[in-house]
C-alpha cells in the first residue's frame, strides 16, 4: 500500500509540473492570485477541450479555488469510487449505472482493476494472491490499481464526463491516496458507492452466478471454485475498514447500499450527478423477473403509412390482439401487469389481456408536431428541407411543433426507473418508445437508437440477469405492413422523391423469421451479442431486433 501511495504521488509531483510547464507560473503551488484575462475567460474546464489555454482557467487555478467554490461548479468530471469486499456486487452496480448515464447522454466509461489484474496475470494461482502477506503479488495489484486510475484519469481529461472506478478500495489509506489525488491533482469531483452485505444467502448467489463465471475459475470444479473465493473474501476482510462518517472520513460524500437495496445510508450527497445515481440505485432490484414488449397491433395509419396519430386497428392489428391473448395464457405470466399509452391503438391491443391494466401518458409515440396525420410522401413532397435533416441526424432532430427522440429519451427516463422497480410487465406501446427502451438495455448509442428495428406484431422478452439480459423476439403468426425505414443514404434536400421513398419499401412478406433469442453481456469495452435461433443455431439476420448483423 505504501508503494501505491508513492507511485500516485509520483503521479501528483508530475502532473503539477505538466501544468506548470504548460500554463507558466502563476499557476504554481501557493499562488493566490487570478489575473484579471483569467478572470473575464473564467472557463474552469477549458484545458479539458483544447490544447491552447489562452484567456482560459486551467488545474493549476481550480486548485486556488476554495472547497466550497470548487462543489458548486457543475461541469467538473466526476469519478464514481466503488468500495466493498468481492461478491457484493460492486461491478453489477458499475455496469448497470454506466449503461443509465450512457443512455441520458453522459460520457461515462468503467475502470474495472480486476481487468488489469487478469491482464497482468494470465493465469490465476488461487486465493494466495489476494493475500496482504504476498508481498509480490500485492506489488502488481497495486500496479494495476495505478494503470487503472491514469487511464481513467485520462479519460475524464479528455472527453469523459463520468468514471466508474470499480475495485475494492476497502482501506481507508487507499480510498484516501485515490480521493486526493483526482481532486487535488486532476480536479475531479469525486464520491464512494459501497455495497455492504451480510446476507449470506446473496453473497452465495452473486458467487453462483457471477464469479464462477469468471476467467479466473475456467474448467475448475464448482465446489473448489466456490471455496477458492470464499477463502479469497476472508483475506480481504482482514483489512476491510468501511467507509467511517464519523472521523477522517465524514467530509466524503458516499452513498452505502446493505443487501442489495434492503437500506441506503446517504452522506453529503449534492450534485446532479450524484442526485441522479442515488435515485437510480433506489430503484434497481435483483429479483428474477420478465419484461414483455410489443408494439400495438397494425393500426389503419399504419396501413396508410401515416406518422403518428391516434388510430382504429385494422383487421390484422384486431387479429393480433386475440394472438397476443394466447401467447400471454399462454406463457402463464405470474403477477403479470399490463403497461400501455394512452393512445387508442395500444389501449384496444390490451383490451382483452387478463391482468390489470395502466396508462402512461409518457408512453405515447414520439410526437411529429405539424407532420402527425401525413404520409411519408407528403412530408418529402412538401417539406424537402426538414425530412432531409432528420436523416441527417434522426435522433436529435425535432419535428416541427413536435418532438426528437433525445426529447422522448429525457420523458421516458421516470418509466425505465419503474422498470427496474418493476416485477413481470407487458408493456405495449408504440416504436419510438421500444426503440429507446431497447437503447437502454441494448446499451445503444444515439446514432444506433433510431434505426433499431422493431416490427409489428411481435414480442420481445427481456429477461434482466446478473451482467446483462436475455432477449427473445417472438413474431406472432400475423401479417402485417414493414413500418421500418432503412438508414438513408442521401440526406440532400434535393433528392428525387422516389429515392427518399425507396428507403421505406421492403416487402414484408419477403421477411421470413422465426422466434430468436439474444444473449446480451455487459462488458467495459462494449456490450456483446450472440443470436440463436429456435434450434439453438447461431444466427446472422439482415433484419435483426437491433438492426446490425449479429
């Protein structure tokens, strides 16, 4: 620990000096003094956007500031310091928060050490590793603690917003060495998550399900796996000190969570940030459970292909209500609840499922403002300029008098909270809405949400697990018209009409598909898919849920 302390030290003596080398020396340790340029430029995070600082603020005045000053500036990048013993469910959090900010548009990225550690160390030589005593093997976990914490440090210096540095952290020395080092050095905002649990009936789950699954464990027996890294917890709680708000501690803001959400003790919590992760940590639970999603059955506007609107179905949409009925019975869905909008379509899609019912007026399709009611070809024949510019960037453009899809993500972020509060759910609802729910569990970027293909007349099953979620799709044996527009290639306002058109007309009967299943893993360098069909096969389908060839 004491190596670790000095080599990020070292990394506090060099970084000052970069600053100073940079900025000259009015920026230098225990000058107190802002000149006047500075003053009228007062950019506090400007070094963070280019190289050339001129007339700017830099780290070396952020340190001149005042503790107080420096909490109430809003844009200062935040690091999320994770603290608990293993099998608490330290990276479970940090994934599922990363997935949330990512989703409501902030840059946010997960520095797990247990990656560098795996990185470092090919193979794993059991609990002996974990031992404070090891004297070696603590010297490259401290090692990989410090690779972790300059790449994260990196990271926020560049264009990150959020960082999620998941490690134990477990004594206070530690958590200490790391705290002063990204507020006094890098000027980072930071506070503590910890996860502590006493449940033993949890701890044995989250070892099951999650760190058997491990590269650590691969093809060792389940029993010894299991007393390996019981045996590795022990170690850890020899120099387990838990975050202390009564002495050298108290002025850390954290966050401390027991049994996985059972009770949340919160201390000097006061950005946005931090307000927005404490609210969603309120809501997530670890109860097996299914969510159900579907678009409302074939509407007459859809038939027409009308945008928008609050419509009859059609006979194949009134067909599909009576196939989603059986498939519903059938699956026998225990304290099933039905979620829809309160728009005609989805209301007279529910109307016959036998479970209770609610409307969500935050549940609406995305509203097209003075385009609701037209056809596709009326708005390309007419308002040339706005259909190409939604192409260009469909989803943060806004309709006129309407919304954008960036609109519709910040109005359905209270239902993704119920939905991680929620138990079994049907949710039915219109495509824009899927498309944005999907983004979140698919960890989908705003280029990606809007071309994300969701058909009528199917379900998809969602069903959340440890890492990440199973995703079946399930076409139901109606046919119906292809609502899905193709990605456009030419967004110039003077395209022929038939051009713009074309991106519209795949033929749906030529769309052969059958019930698929997903498997979706959360991982820091991005999330993976894997696609089986009935039959177990492998897949790769043009017309994929997600709209990539999988």
């Amino acid at each position: 620990m004491e190596k670790f302390e000095r080599k990020v030290n070292q990394l506090d003596t060099e970084g000052r000096q970069k600053i100073e080398n940079d900025h000259g020396a009015d920026v230098k340790q225990g000058s107190n003094t802002i000149n006047q340029q500075e003053a009228l430029h007062y950019d506090i995070h400007a070094w963070r956007k280019c190289d050339s600082t001129t007339n700017q603020c830099n780290p070396g005045t952020f340190r001149k500031l005042s503790q107080a000053c420096r909490n109430r500036l809003v844009q200062t990048p935040t690091v999320i310091m994770m603290v608990g013993l293993p099998a608490r469910g330290k990276t479970y959090i940090s994934r599922k928060l990363a997935r949330y900010l990512h989703w409501i548009g902030i840059k946010t990225k997960v520095f797990n050490v247990g990656d560098y550690r795996r990185d470092a160390v090919k193979g794993y030589s059991g609990k002996e590793f974990f031992d404070p005593d090891n004297a070696e093997a603590v010297a490259i976990r401290n090692q990989c603690a410090q690779s972790a914490l300059q790449d994260m440090c990196n990271f926020l210096q560049n264009e990150g917003e959020v960082a999620i540095f998941d490690a134990t952290n477990t004594t206070r020395e530690r958590r200490r060495t790391i705290y002063t080092y990204c507020t006094e050095t890098c000027c980072f905002r930071v506070f503590f998550v910890e996860s502590i649990c006493d449940s033993q009936e949890v701890i044995q789950a989250n070892i099951r399900e999650v760190k058997l699954k491990s590269p650590d464990y691969k093809d060792v027996p389940q029993e010894e796996a299991v007393k390996d890294f019981l045996s590795r917890i022990e170690l850890y709680e020899k120099q387990y000190e838990t975050i202390d708000d009564k002495i050298e501690e108290k002025h850390y803001p954290f966050i401390k969570i027991f049994n996985c959400g059972e009770r949340f003790l919160v201390h000097r919590i006061g950005s946005n940030i931090q307000s927005r992760v404490l609210y969603f940590l309120m809501h997530i639970h670890v109860l097996p459970r299914t969510i159900y999603l579907t678009m409302h059955g074939e509407s007459e506007m859809n038939v027409q292909q009308r945008i928008g609107g609050n419509s009859s179905l059609s006979p194949a949409g009134k067909a599909y209500t009576e196939a989603l009925v059986q498939y519903i019975t059938n699956e026998k869905i225990q304290d099933l609840i039905v979620w829809t909008s309160q728009m005609e379509q989805t209301i007279s899609t529910a109307a016959n499922i036998n479970a209770p019912k609610e409307q969500w007026k935050a549940l609406n399709g995305i509203h097209a403002g003075i385009f609701e009611g037209l056809t596709y070809r009326e708005v390309a024949e007419n308002y040339s300029e706005e259909f190409a510019a939604r192409g260009r960037s469909k989803y943060y453009y806004r309709y006129p008098g309407g919304e954008s899809y960036h609109d519709l993500v910040a109005r359905l972020e209270p239902v993704i909270m119920e939905l991680e509060r929620a138990e079994n759910l049907l949710v039915i609802t219109h495509k824009s809405v899927i498309r944005c729910i999907l983004a979140y569990f698919l960890d989908k970027n705003p280029e990606q949400l809007p071309y994300i293909k969701v058909p009528l007349h199917t379900v998809i099953k969602l069903t959340p697990m440890a890492y990440g979620c199973m995703m079946g799709r399930i076409p139901l044996s109606v046919e119906t018209v292809n609502t899905y527009r193709n990605k456009p290639k030419n967004c110039e306002p003077n395209r022929a009409v038939s051009e713009t058109l074309n991106e519209f007309l795949e033929v749906r009967s030529e769309i052969k598909t059958g019930p698929t299943t997903t498997q979706i893993i959360y991982q820091n360098a991005g999330t993976a898919f894997e696609t089986t069909d009935a039959k177990g096969n492998r897949t790769q389908r043009l017309d994929s849920i997600i709209g990539d060839v999988i």
